[in-house]
C-alpha cells in the first residue's frame, strides 16, 4: 500500500503529540496538588467559550438569579441546604 506525504506527515506529527502530552501528562501529575490544580484552572478558563459580557451585566444577571432562588425558596419549591453540609460535600469533593 502506498501513502501519500501528506498522509505520512499527519502520522508522524500525531505521533509525536501524543508522546508530547504523555510527556506532558507525566510531568504535570508529579506537580503538587496545588499546582495542579491551578494548572486544571487555566487550561480549563482556556477551552471555556466566554462572552464578552459588562461585569455590570453579569451582576445584574447574578442578582436576578439570586432572587429568583429565594422567590422559589418562600415559596416552597426550594429547601435550604445547611451551610455545614454544603462545605463538607465541597471539602469532599476536594480529596
């Protein structure tokens, strides 16, 4: 069977990036947790679609949700989580 250059090209440069990230992956994981995890931050903020929004907006935004929570709260569609639980389930899910 014969490849065109192209195709060969391709190959070799997947090839490549996949012993760079392996490469990559090894380093980053032998980095402390707290490294990482800035790490996972970044690159995470870096693949996010964000819009390009005022922050007056946004907080007008955030404001209007936070209403709307406490709106279905009074008017028993929501329960209250105690803060208690809500910090363990988060300090769980740090481990």
């Amino acid at each position: 069977m014969v490849y065109s250059s192209t195709v060969l090209l391709k190959l070799n440069w997947e090839i490549a990036m996949t012993a760079s990230i392996q490469h990559i992956e090894t380093q980053v994981l032998s980095l402390p947790r707290e490294a990482r995890t800035r790490l996972a931050i970044h690159l995470l903020e870096s693949i996010e679609e964000r819009p390009n929004m005022d922050p007056q907006q946004v907080e007008l935004a955030w404001l209007a949700e936070a209403n709307r929570r406490f709106r279905a709260y009074q008017a028993g569609e929501e329960q209250a989580i105690p803060s208690d639980e809500v910090f363990a389930d988060l300090r769980a899910d740090d481990r």
